[in-house]
C-alpha cells in the first residue's frame, strides 16, 4: 500500500480550503483532512462565514469516531482556541483525542496566535507546525494582510491597449480587454470583499461593478467621489447591493448606500484603507481610473496589480500608469495577455 507523506495530506487540505473562497470572509479559508493509517477517513472546509470550521465539518464526516486517537488531523491552520461564532476547535479534537494535529500555519489573530498549538500540546497531541507553511500563506494572503497589517489586501487591476492607453481621450475605456478576459474579472468581483473605482471611471462609463458573467456573491461597490460631483442617476447609486461612497462632503446612511465623509487632503487613500478595515473588508479589487491606480502606486498601497493587454491601438489616449513590481504569471487569453506582478518589497501605508 503506498505511504504518503504529512506533505501530500496537507495539500489536500488546501485544496479543500479553496473551495471556501469568496464565502468565508473576514474568516481564513480553512481545511482539515483526517487520516488513519494511511488513509482519508473525514474531510472538510470552512464553508460559510458563521457556519461550522473545517475540523467540525472533517470529524462529522467520520464514520467510525473511535479510530481519531489512532489517527492524524491535517488543519491549514492552527485550530481556534476561543469562542466566536462557533466553539473553539481546539477543544473539539481535545474532546476527541485525535491522535496527532499537523499544521500549516499558526493564526495571526492575537485571540488564537499559537494559544490553540499550546492547548493541544497540553492535552498531550502531538502537534507539527509548518507544512507547506508558504502555500498556506499565500492561500490565505487575504486574511494574514487583514490581521498583520490592519487593512484590506489590495488588487490593482487594469486593461490597456498594445500601444499603453487605459482609455481614449475622452476617458471612454469601453471595450478594451475581450469577452474571455471580461469573465475573468467577473469571477475575481465575486471572491473579493470589494471593488474600487474612481470619480471619471464612474462618470464616463456607469459601470454595474456586480457579478454578471460568473456565479457568486456581489462584492461591496466603492467609490470615491471628494466632491459628490456624480449623478445619483448612476448604477453604482442604485442601493441593488451594499456601496460606499468616500468624500469630504458629507457624512449619510440610506439602506445600501453610505456617504462616508473622510478628511480631504493628504493621506486619502490610507484613510479609506483605514475605514475599509473597521467595516471588516478583507481584500479590494481596484478597477480604475487612471487617477485613482495612480494615487495606489504612488503611495505603494498594493499587493498585487493584474495588467490585460490587448492587441488593440488607440494610437492616443489616457495613458497607463507606470509602476515597478516583479512579474509573477503570464497568461493568454485568445488574443489578450494577462499579465501579474508583486511588489518588490513591503508595500507601504503599512503601521
């Protein structure tokens, strides 16, 4: 029979942690795999925000629940240790006695933070710390920037022609990128928490900034607009799903809509990271204009930028912003490139 190693069985609980993307926020995506013996006996993932944890869902999975002392508890992260929505999972394999947990990466949340590892080892579990430690960092980037660093992650994104134009001279954008690549972006609005755009972008082209050509939840809709200069006749007004408004104007709540008033000046930027962070928005997809991708790179608020470029010529235009990053993937899509980057070092606007 073959044997497998702590390796194998972890990658399998981050695939199941996948599966959570875009429904757990501001939770981690999280997944457990129980093993006995060589083999799989339960599996599970965090499914819902609010709902069970992956170990509660793994362990109900379980047929025969006297073979988890004999057995090991593969968890992407380290089981909780407090009362929240849910009991604390630490508890639950305590309860159960299983046998070994191994873990991917220990919880930044200061209410877990190695206190769930301890407990554990205090009950007598063997506990190993550190498999697959930057995979399960990088599937839960999101959260760690959430909880490390006190704001949203952030993703720039934008699609330019092959002559380096975001838009026509007169700021219309429309249609740049292909159907393929418009997909794309539909599927990203429906995993992150939010999506950006700026005050041209939402005068010029009225976008919806919704789920349309992909399955999923509408992200929170944010725009910044300093002087409330934008008709309330455009869709992003429309309260069909929750919006933000940033401005130095006024301070209002309608329903799905809030004008959120914010120091005008210096700094506005970080001011709205700060805001997005009390309402507990894990991640922001920022869309465009030029002037607000510009605002993001000049004061180093990113942590990932994706560039569509299309084989089509403007021959003039609104430029594309400059920026340096290192290139991560490349990926074709008929006839548009898409291209990603990181910084290439600590993003700033981080306390």
């Amino acid at each position: 029979m073959a044997t497998f190693s702590d390796e194998h069985y972890m990658q399998r609980a981050l695939e199941l942690a996948t599966l959570g993307q875009g429904r757990v926020s501001p939770n981690p995506m999280v997944g457990c795999v129980l093993v006995h013996r060589g083999k799989i006996i339960g599996e599970g993932w965090h499914q819902r925000y609010g709902d069970w944890h992956a170990e509660v869902n793994a362990i109900q999975a379980v047929t025969d629940l006297s073979l988890l002392p004999e057995s090991t508890a593969y968890v992407t992260l380290e089981p909780c240790s407090h009362y929240g929505k849910t009991p604390p999972c630490a508890d639950l394999l305590i309860r159960h006695r299983v046998g070994r947990v191994v873990v991917s990466n220990l919880d930044s949340n200061p209410l877990v933070s190695g206190q769930g590892v301890e407990k554990l080892r205090q009950a007598g579990i063997e506990v190993e710390v550190g498999i697959l430690e930057a995979l399960g960092r990088y599937l839960n980037r999101r959260f760690f920037t959430f909880v490390e660093k006190k704001r949203p992650y952030v993703i720039l994104k934008w699609a330019e022609t092959a002559d380096g134009f975001l838009a026509r001279t007169d700021y219309d954008s429309k249609w740049i990128s292909n159907d393929w690549s418009r997909k794309l972006v539909h599927q990203w609005r429906s995993v992150e928490d939010a999506v950006m755009v700026g005050t041209r972008t939402a005068q010029y082209d009225d976008p919806r900034l919704n789920v349309r050509d992909w399955s999923g939840r509408n992200p929170v809709r944010v725009v910044l607009d300093r002087h409330l200069r934008l008709s309330p006749e455009l869709q992003l007004f429309d309260q069909s799903q929750p919006t933000l408004c940033y401005n130095s104007v006024r301070e209002e709540k309608r329903d799905n809509l809030a004008y959120v008033r914010l120091p005008d000046g210096q700094g506005l930027i970080q001011s709205v990271l700060d805001d997005l962070y009390l309402r507990k928005i894990q991640s922001l997809l920022v869309e465009g204009g030029t002037q607000l991708l510009r605002s993001f790179l000049e004061g180093r608020h990113w942590d990932e930028i994706r560039v569509f470029k299309s084989q089509k010529r403007f021959g003039e235009g609104i430029p594309a912003p400059a920026f340096t990053g290192i290139e991560t993937a490349r990926t074709t899509f008929y006839d548009d490139v898409l291209t990603c980057y990181q910084p290439r070092q600590p993003t700033g606007g981080d306390r």
